[in-house]
C-alpha cells in the first residue's frame, strides 16, 4: 500500500474514533485558498501551470502513479503560451492554459489524467487535489465563455474583477456557479439511499439542481416527489460544498418523511431507491463528498 493511501487510512481510523469530522475536498486547513482575482498577477518561470483541457490534467506521471498530485511549473512548458490567474493557495499563484499540449510538446515524464481519477482517495497533498478540481470549474467556463452569448463578437477578459467582457455590445459574463441540493431524508433509523440509473456507481442520496424561481427547500421538497414519489417536512440545512468537478454550489439537506412512506422510484433517473437502516448503510470508497459526509453522519448517529 502507497504511503498516501497508509497515512490516509490511518488518520480515518483515528478520526472515526475520536468522532473527528473527516475532510471533504475543499477542507485543506492549514492550507487556505484565496480566490480572489488578482488582474496585475504575472506568471513566474516557477509558477505551477495547471493545464486543464476536456477534463483532463497535465500531472507528473510517476508521481501521480505514487499517489501524488504535481502540475508542470511555466518552465518546463512550450513558450509561446498565454496564461490565464487562477487563484492562490496560500501564497503560491497558480495560472491556467486550457487547451491540451499536442505530442510533442507536453514535457517529458508528464501525463493527462481524468480529473476524477485526482479525486481518489489515495491521492494528495490535499491542496493540489483541490487546486485540481476548482481550477477545472473554471477552465471549463472560460472555455464556454470565449463568446459572447448575446452578439457572438470574441470576449477579451475584465481588466478588473473575474470575468468577460464583450467589445462590441459591453455583455460582461461571470463565472457560472450552479447551485444543487444533497438531501438526506430521514425515516427514524432508515436513510434514503439511491442509486444513479448510469454513471457513478456508489450509493448516493437525493439531488438534484435549482430551478428558477425555487427555493433551495422548495427544491428539496421537487427533487424528493420526483425521485422517489415521497412527502417530505422539517427541512433543515446542513452545510454546502463547492465541487468544481460539475461546475456546482453543493448545498445539504436533512429532513423527515411526511406521511406515507411507500416508494415510488424515477426509473429513469435511478436503478436503486430504498430505505436503509442506519447500520446497514454502505458509504461510498472515497471521503471527499458532502454525500459521503451526510451518510455516514447519520450511519455513525450523529444529531442530524
């Protein structure tokens, strides 16, 4: 077993004993993310680049394959490239070029890799896991922002804050941040647990995104009818969660089934709903979801 993956499974261990919150992905203490944009940053021969493109990233191979995360530094990449300031961790600038290398001119001794394969468990230094999945949040919108949406002319980036600006009709586009809930609905000592008709395989809980005009409870309550046909009350908020991965705003909810309690799954959406006693509750293999955190809550009987 990778040294990583040991120390991880070791301080899981002990966290789960002493009832200590286990990380989720955002949580890189004593490390801290500053986002804010920053238009007078300039990129060093030293800066880490992460080049991100079609939800690939450009990590050191041999490292990754030893369970750690490394992006190039601007040296060792092609010169004619043009950077774009992502954020800081801790005082480290990291910048972004978002279209992928061609052959012969990613440096020798490095890779692409799909960014959910940098979300394992066994993966780390936390910071860059993180740096990997924000960075990919917004490397997807300024690829989706190159024009403009309301006159099509070319964008050219804000001299000012983060964001894009139109030349010819003065349309100024901001990162898009999609909110979604997680929703752990609760039966006495059963869960709700589902499980996505295609895609990730694990068990998961209700979600789904905000419509216009909705409340994030009233979402909780549609989301609920529309998967699993069930009457919900006492919503309350947990926490929330920023997952760059899917380019959303993560927001948790518990709440209590109200009234009937007899299933009737969205067989389109899901393969699996049912009722699950606390005990019995499967999480899934890696501790960096909100969904992860609110089943095992609620599996290890924590107030919820």
């Amino acid at each position: 077993m990778k040294r990583e993956t040991i120390r991880r499974h070791h301080l899981s261990r002990i966290q789960k004993m002493k009832g200590i919150k286990i990380p989720m992905i955002q949580d890189i203490y004593p490390h801290k993310l500053h986002n804010e944009y920053n238009p007078s940053a300039r990129v060093q021969e030293s800066s880490p680049i992460l080049n991100i493109s079609n939800g690939k990233v450009l990590v050191h191979t041999e490292q990754f394959d030893n369970g750690i995360v490394a992006f190039p530094i601007k040296k060792e990449l092609p010169e004619e490239l043009e950077y774009t300031y992502l954020f800081k961790v801790d005082n480290r600038e990291y910048f972004l070029w978002n279209k992928e290398l061609s052959e012969d001119s990613i440096p020798e001794g490095y890779s692409y890799v799909e960014e959910r394969s940098i979300r394992k468990e066994s993966k780390g230094p936390c910071e860059e896991v993180f740096a990997a999945t924000t960075a990919k949040h917004l490397s997807d919108w300024y690829r989706d922002a190159c024009f403009c949406g309301r006159c099509g002319t070319k964008m050219v980036p804000h001299d000012k804050e983060r964001a894009m600006s139109c030349p010819s009709c003065g349309y100024i586009a901001y990162p898009r941040i999609m909110p979604a809930v997680i929703v752990g609905v609760k039966n006495g000592d059963k869960l709700l647990l589902t499980k996505y008709r295609t895609g990730f395989a694990h068990n998961a809980l209700i979600a789904g995104f905000t419509e216009i005009g909705e409340t994030a409870e009233e979402t909780v309550m549609r989301e609920v009818m529309e998967e699993a046909g069930i009457k919900v009350k006492n919503i309350h908020y947990y926490k929330s969660q920023p997952w760059g991965t899917a380019n959303d705003l993560l927001l948790g909810f518990y709440c209590e089934v109200d009234g009937d309690d007899t299933i009737t799954m969205d067989r389109h959406e899901l393969k699996y709903a049912e009722w699950v006693q606390r005990e019995e509750i499967v999480l899934q293999p890696g501790n960096f979801s909100l969904t992860n955190e609110m089943m095992r809550r609620f599996k290890e009987g924590y107030e919820v």
